[in-house]
C-alpha cells in the first residue's frame, strides 16, 4: 500500500519506456540461476498462464484469451525450483506475450507459417542459460511441452527435460530403427516393474487421495516428426518414457495415468520413483499463477496501456516470488535460522512486532508467521498456517515498518 508520493513514483516507473520485463526482471533472473548453479539438481517449471483483462474495457493492446471472447495477456513462467525439499528459488525467465488474432479465412498453410505459442515454451528453454559444471537442469512441462524443438532446445542448452506426453509420435525401439511404434501405445505395453503411491491434492472440489499405482519405464529414440524439413538430417532425441498407472481406481473416480518423456536415464524402480517426485513439483507452478493473481491481484490493475500493464505485472511477479518463498520455506525448512529467508533488517522489525524475547532461537517459521500476522494472521490453534494473501498484506506492511526501521538506524548512527 503506497503513500500518494510513493504511488506517483510507481506510475512513473510503469510509465518508463525502457520499464520493459526484461530490463525489471533481469537482475532476479541472474541471482536466481547464480542461486540455480549452486545445487546439484534443479528443476525449472515452465508453462502458460492467460491474465484476464476482459472487464478492464479501457486498457488498449491486449490479445484474445480463452474462447476468443476475452482479452489479456499470455504470461509464460520458467520457475526454478529445489525438488527435496522444495524450495522456490525464483523465476529464471518470463514472458509476457499478445496471442495473435486468427486471420479470417485463414488457410491450413498461412495457420503453419504464423508463430506458434509453441515457441514460449522453447524460448523459456533458450532463455535460462547453461547450468555449471555439477549442477543438472531439469525443464519439465505438461502436454503443453511435449514438442520435438523444446526437447532438442533442452538438450542443446546442457539441460535436461521431463514433459507429460501429449502426441502419441513415432518412436525407434532401437537406436538403428529397425523397431518402431507409437510412443503411448508402447508405454501401455510396458510390464510393471514395481509399485507405489501418488498423493493426489484436492483440487475443483475433487476430494484429495492416495492412488496405488504401478511404475514402468524404457528406453526410446525419438526422430524429428513427419514434415520437419530435412528431416532425414535432424539428429535423434534419446529418451526413457515412464508411465505411471493406477489399474484398479476407487468406484467413480477417474484412474490416475501419467505418460513422461525425459532424456535422464530412467531405469530402476528408484529412478522411476524420483521421476516422479520431479513431475508431482509442477503444480508448483500453477500455485505460483495462483499467488499472482489472487495474493497479489494482478488482474486488478487498471492502467490503460499495455506497456504500463507489463511493467506493473513484472514487478508484481517478483513479489509473487518472494511471498512463495516464504509461503514454501514454512514446509521445507521451518527449523532453520531466519537469516535463511530474511535479511538482519526484516528479522529486527519482525522480532521487535511478535516482540520475541530472544531467549530460543528466532527461526524460518517464527519469521513467516510474524509477517502473516501483520496481515492479520492470528495464529490460533486449528488454524493452520498462513494462506498467500495474508502473507501478501503482511509482506506490504512490512515494507512500510522496514522503511521506518532503517530510517531510524540513520539517525541513531548520526548522533
């Protein structure tokens, strides 16, 4: 929440022709792959969320989104994440982007020429960087990813990729090619090698569950698809497919059933099982869209161009990131010091509002439950922890109480 002067200087901000995503969101986008490079594996979620701006009739220079009948933006986020325990480490790249009006009479031929939004997912790939020598980056998708160029764009960067199959594409069962199938058929033709269980989060009023599943797994060769020009001289991708089945669901619900394409060596049970786990972090993304729009309320704004729009929207995004963390932190590391997640200066403003006595240790879950309650978090007991929102109004007035702090600290070392 701004004072009128600390508002006036946001427009300005927004208002900056050179106030782009990139040139905002830069700087995080280096500390986060400096942050990435430090640990052995990392996983960066990539996908599509669409911002909804149809109620917003003056904002100019959106695109369609949904059925064609709204209007927005297409944001694409490549999130970097800690699989064990999970940690959010920040937002590697993002893109804000138009979808593009479909001509009218638009033919089959004009439809393959005009620019996929495809290329977010392998531009997301591009844009991340190389990882270090030591440290493995894993890019994993939904169907959304499962494309031929993002696999080769993976690999070409020094990644890895794990994406759910969409396309049930051709595939050589052995590296010459002398056996070939289709990729979702031979996955369900595959002999269970061992059994597990998914935890399955409630979600659209669907109640949460435990499935028991079976665990599979093979090698493939993935050649590039009918239609890829000079398709002969495209190099093969090599892969394992897993799938990961439940046979026998409770009555009346649907069976679980993920089909996974990764180019990381997958052939024991316990590789299977880790491939997994990797995959069950994607809803971390969708929770991150989640914390965007109903924490921070992106889709509330009401400037009314679409350049002051994104500026907006790319600062937003990083305190989205920063309310995850804290939000994550509270499961992956509540026992650590607060000096983990927070600086000396917001431990002080913290400690000094929950007034902590010092006499035990002030750790990572004493320090996010003191922000979420300057959002009005009560603590009691049965009340579980804080949601984002709360974490997001506690957050804003501790930027406010950190401003006073440090304002003081001058004064003290003026005297």
């Amino acid at each position: 929440i701004f004072d009128w002067p600390q508002l006036k200087g946001f427009y300005r901000l927004c208002d900056q022709q050179t106030a782009t995503v990139n040139a905002i969101q830069t700087p995080h986008w280096n500390q986060t792959r400096q942050a990435m490079g430090q640990h052995p594996i990392v996983l960066i979620l990539h996908d599509t969320t669409e911002l909804d701006f149809t109620s917003h009739a003056a904002l100019i220079d959106t695109g369609p989104i949904g059925d064609g009948r709204g209007r927005g933006f297409l944001q694409h986020n490549s999130l970097a994440v800690v699989p064990g325990p999970r940690r959010v480490l920040g937002l590697a790249y993002q893109q804000v982007e138009l979808r593009q009006e479909a001509p009218e009479n638009e033919t089959a031929s004009e439809r393959r020429q005009r620019e996929r939004e495809s290329k977010l997912w392998i531009r997301g790939i591009e844009s991340t960087g190389r990882p270090p020598t030591g440290s493995c980056w894993v890019d994993v998708g939904d169907r959304g990813a499962d494309i031929y160029e993002a696999m080769r764009a993976s690999r070409n960067r020094g990644h890895d990729f794990l994406f759910r199959v969409a396309q049930d594409r051709q595939i050589w069962l052995d590296e010459q090619g002398e056996k070939t199938g289709k990729l979702r058929e031979y996955a369900c033709s595959l002999a269970s090698q061992g059994q597990d269980q998914v935890e399955i989060p409630a979600r659209g009023g669907r109640a949460s569950r435990v499935a028991q599943v079976h665990l599979a797994a093979s090698q493939v060769w993935i050649p590039a698809p009918t239609g890829t020009p000079r398709r002969g001289e495209q190099p093969l991708v090599v892969a394992w497919v897993i799938r990961i089945w439940e046979p026998n669901p409770p009555s009346g619900v649907e069976s679980l059933e993920w089909i996974l394409v990764t180019s990381v060596s997958t052939q024991t049970v316990v590789q299977i099982r880790e491939r997994r786990d990797w995959y069950a972090c994607r809803w971390m993304v969708e929770v991150f869209h989640d914390i965007e729009k109903n924490g921070c309320s992106e889709e509330d704004r009401r400037f009314e161009t679409a350049a002051r729009m994104t500026a907006c929207l790319a600062i937003l995004a990083l305190v989205a990131v920063r309310i995850f963390q804290l939000r994550t932190a509270l499961t992956s590391q509540p026992d650590e010091p607060a000096k983990e997640v927070a600086s000396a200066d917001e431990i002080a403003v913290v400690k000094k509002w929950v007034q902590h006595r010092g006499r035990k240790r002030f750790t990572v879950r004493d320090f996010v439950r003191g922000v979420a309650s300057l959002g009005g978090f009560l603590g009691r007991t049965g009340d579980g922890e804080p949601g984002v929102r709360t974490l997001w109004r506690g957050y804003q007035r501790l930027q406010d109480l950190l401003m006073g702090y440090q304002m003081q600290q001058k004064n003290v070392g003026k005297r």
